[in-house]
C-alpha cells in the first residue's frame, strides 16, 4: 500500500509469485512505485517526496517468510517474527521518519539489514557495478558458495584492523610515555625525596613560629608566672586570703559552702595553669640554629608547591602520585603493546589460512562460472563474446581475502581481454549483468528479485531471449521486471500496467492489474503504437500464446 507519496495519492499492489511484468508509458510512473518500494527497504527520504505536504506518506508492504529462513535475525534485533511480516514507513510533513517492523519501531538500518534478506533490485546503474571489485567478489562468493566463509572471514579481517589500530595507538602512547619518562621520573624523585606530610608541614609552621618569637613568649610566660604565683600580691595568694576568710561562713548555710567549693575549684585550676606554664617556659629556647634548620625545611617544601602550583601539601601529594601513576601507565603501556602484538600476530596467521582456503575455493568455482556466462551470453546474442574471471594472490591481506579479481570481457572474436568496466557497452554491461543474475539467483536464495529496464541496448530475438530467462528464473522465485519491450511484457504470469490520469488539476499515478485482453492491446500498443493494426494485435495474442505454452 502506498498512500500521499510523490504523484500516488493512495494504491495497492499485489505482486503473484512468477514472473510479474510492469509496463507504461515513460514518464507513467514506474520510477515511482520502486521509489516507493525502496522506503520500506530501509533507503532515506524527505518531505519532497509528499504529495500533499499536509498529510504524512504512508508505504507498507507484506512479506510472505515462510520459505526464508531469516527467523533468527528477527531474534536478534527483538522482532516478533510472522509468516506473513508487514513493513511499514510513515514521513509526516515536518520530514521525520519512522519506520516499522509488525508493529515495532525499528532503526533504518535494522529494516536495511532485514530487507536484503527479501529482495535485490536491479537497475539500470547497477549494472555499472560489475566492474567493481567488492561487487565482482561477491558475485563469486556467490556461486561458489562461500558467502557465509566469506562473511566469517570479514568478521575476523575486521576484528585484526581494529587490534591494528589498537596496537598503534598503544604504541605512539608508549612511545610519547617514554619520551617523558625521564621527566616524569625526576618530579617523581624530587617529590619523594621531600617526603611530604601535611601534618608535619602544619606543625614545621607552628614550630618556627615559637622559635622566632622565643624572646617574647617567654617573657610573657614569666611575667604570668609572677603574677601568678611569684609577686607579693600574687594572684593565688590573694585567692588563699579570700579562701580563708570565706571558711569559717560555712556554718552559715549551703550558699557559704558552695562559694567556697567553687574557689577552692578555682585555685586547684589557676595552680595547674602555673605548673604547665612553668613546663611550657622551660621548653621555650632562643634557638638560631633550629630556626634555619626549620626554615631550610620549609623552603624544600614552599618551593615545590609554587613549582607545581599546588594550593597545599594535601594537593602536592596528589600531583607526586600522578607522576608515579603516569610511570606505572607507561609500564603497563608497554606490556599491552606486546599482547597486542602477538594478538595481531595470531589473527594474521589465522587470516592468511582463511583465504587461502577461499582462494582456492574460488579458483574451483571459477571455470565452472565462466563456462555458464559464456553459454548464456551466446543465448542472448553475443556469440563472440569471452568472459574470464582473473584471480590472482595479491599476498596481501585485504577485506575480500588476499586475492585479486577482475573480470575481463571482449565481445568480439580475435579480440584482447579488458576490463569489463572499459570495454563492454550499454547493453553489453545489461546482458553480462542479467546473465550473472540469472545464475546466482538461485544461491542466494532471495525470494523476489527485481529488474528495473533490464532490457536497455537489447531489442528484437534477443528481447525474447530475456524474457525466457526471467521466465525461467521465476519458476524458483518471484521476479519483476520493468520494461519497455514486448517480447519481454508478453512472458509475465502477471501484467502491471502503470498510467497518469489528471484528478481535479493534478497529476496522479495508477496501477492497474490487467486481463487477458487488456493484456492483448498492451502489448500490441508496445509493438505497434497507441493505435496498433489488427496484424499487431495477432502478433500480440501469438507472443501471449506462445508465453503460456
């Protein structure tokens, strides 16, 4: 179902199992409905592609799976799995996009992932591609089998490209750590040779200060001493004259008592107050030799703190274990440069055994390969024509194993084998392409395939020869080819026909499924024009007729 999308205000199509043929006039449509297709095959869109740019585009699409076995990549991105699954893409107006698998919202690239286990879409430009090399492994991988090799093989390759890049990360890292080392080492080794402790820096402070203010502190000691306790009218002296005058008032009441108790309290105090002054004052020294012992330390330690800009001793320590935790990491670097390496090492042995074996595998398949192109494109035309697959060892290892492969092509006999990508035409490249799709259709087990004009170049008894080859290939999967030319139309199990109608001063675009007769004039209109002679339309019942026999 496609609703408000480019000219298409709303359709549904059903697609049978066959070959299905779409056909229209240039310009009908056709690009439209594989535009459409590709929404729900995970490829992005924008609000141009809106009809009415009020109302959200809508695409949805069913998916017979029962004859795929694709039910654990529905396990493991969380899919509830259907038979019979829906696919389903909304861009509302405002150009956001989501996407729909059964009803779950899914990322682009998990509907991506899903769809090119449903449906390879051919078109014109793909056939450019055969002169790529990813493209050209891949279709070998593909007869021959191996693509879950291969696939296991990227894997790894992938897998040893990262433990490169690790391993040279981790060595510049080590590298730029023993370049510093040196440095890192005499911070180190400076720091800890003034073994540094907040504590003691706090009472070095405490301590010079008593010490260069000696003079002072001791005199007021003395001089409290003596007022104390040494002077005539000393302080605890006084407090003993009002002790005992205060006494005999005991017998006077609780008051009396209480005062008392609380001077004698008073004096127990004032004379532990003088005999700790006493011990204070005989441990105070004016003593210049450890005050510059006392500075000498302190600078050592003032001095690395603006050195290193720390705030206090507190922070200072942290900047030394910094500098050893650097040194350990450097160490530590080291003995992840030499896991990595032997890491490497062993993904390296293990990938060269993996493509050698599909290197070899390849080399098996390859004849075989070349033999079954050759004969189909003699059946479409071209008897000529050579194609080879050249492999050769690059003895390097690369994303596709350590092989190089070009396919080399002459379409004419006596001529020099080229790249494929240089020497071969428009519809040479179309005849190449559809003979390579026609023979790993049936390995890769994708149920529908399409072919979007695969008949460009081509014309007359070669066209037939297309069509017997889509026909044939629908008998295990279902096929859908767009095209222009009759010979190839008159071979579809189904018939499409694609057409604009002006609606109310706007264009739209229509699919219509068409009968036996409607079949007929289709056809005979692509032989003979839009008003096709009785003798055109006779050609257009026997091309009909002989398709279903």
């Amino acid at each position: 179902m496609i609703e408000n999308y480019a000219l298409i205000s709303k359709l549904d199509a059903q697609f049978n199992d066959g070959l299905t043929v779409i056909t229209g006039e240039t310009g009908a449509g056709k690009s439209i409905l594989l535009g459409a297709l590709s929404m729900i095959l995970g490829e992005r869109a924008d609000t141009g592609i809106l009809l009415d740019k009020t109302k959200k585009c809508i695409i949805e699409g069913t998916f017979d799976l029962s004859n795929i076995q694709i039910r654990s990549l529905f396990e493991e991105n969380d899919l509830d799995y259907e038979s019979l699954s829906y696919f389903r893409r909304e861009i509302n107006p405002k150009g956001k996009s989501r996407a729909f698998v059964n009803d779950t919202p899914v990322t682009l690239q998990v509907m991506k992932l899903l769809s090119e286990r449903l449906i390879d879409i051919h078109s014109q430009h793909e056939s450019l591609m055969v002169g790529s090399s990813s493209f050209q492994f891949a279709v070998i991988d593909s007869y021959a089998g191996i693509i879950e090799k291969t696939g296991e093989y990227k894997t790894l390759f992938r897998d040893y490209r990262k433990k490169q890049s690790d391993l040279s990360a981790a060595t510049e890292e080590v590298q730029k750590a023993r370049a510093d080392l040196d440095y890192y080492q005499y911070q180190l080794d400076e720091l800890n040779a003034a073994k540094l402790d907040q504590e003691e820096y706090d009472r070095l402070e405490e301590e010079l200060g008593i010490v260069k203010n000696a003079g002072e502190i001791i005199y007021s000691l003395e001089k409290s001493l003596h007022m104390l306790q040494e002077s005539e009218q000393n302080v605890l002296g006084i407090m003993g004259e009002v002790a005992g005058l205060l006494k005999p008032l005991a017998r006077f009441g609780k008051d009396y008592e209480d005062m008392i108790a609380r001077l004698d309290s008073v004096m127990i105090e004032t004379k532990d107050i003088a005999g700790e002054l006493f011990g204070i004052r005989d441990s105070v020294q004016h003593d210049p030799s450890r005050a510059d012992e006392l500075e000498s330390r302190l600078d050592t330690i003032n001095r690395l703190l603006m050195k290193h800009n720390a705030i206090n001793v507190k922070e200072l320590t942290g900047i030394r274990d910094g500098f050893r935790e650097k040194i350990d990491s450097a160490s530590t670097a080291g003995e992840r440069v030499h896991v990595l390496e032997r890491e490497v090492d062993a993904l390296g042995r293990q990938l060269k055994d993996n493509a050698s074996v599909l290197s070899e595998l390849r080399k098996k398949a390859i004849p075989d390969f070349e033999n079954e192109i050759t004969l189909i494109l003699k059946e479409l035309g071209m008897p000529g024509a050579r194609f080879t697959a050249s492999l050769k060892s690059s003895g390097t290892l690369m994303p596709e194993g350590e092989d190089s492969l070009r396919f080399l092509f002459n379409a004419n006999v006596g001529g020099d084998l080229e790249d494929i990508s240089r020497v071969a035409s428009g519809g040479e490249l179309s005849r190449v392409m559809l003979a390579i799709k026609s023979m790993i259709s049936q390995k890769t087990l994708l149920p529908t395939i399409i072919f979007d004009e695969i008949d460009t170049g081509i014309s007359g008894e070669i066209s037939t020869r297309v069509g017997s080859i889509l026909k044939h290939m629908s008998v295990n999967m279902q096929v859908i080819a767009i095209t222009h030319l009759p010979q190839i139309a008159s071979r579809g199990k189904s018939h499409l026909l694609v057409y604009k109608q002006v609606e109310n001063g706007k264009t739209h675009t229509h699919l219509k499924a068409l009968e036996k007769d409607e079949r007929i004039s289709e056809v005979a209109k692509m032989l003979g024009g839009k008003k096709p002679s009785d003798s055109m339309v006779e050609t257009a019942k026997e091309l009909i007729f002989n398709r279903e026999h």
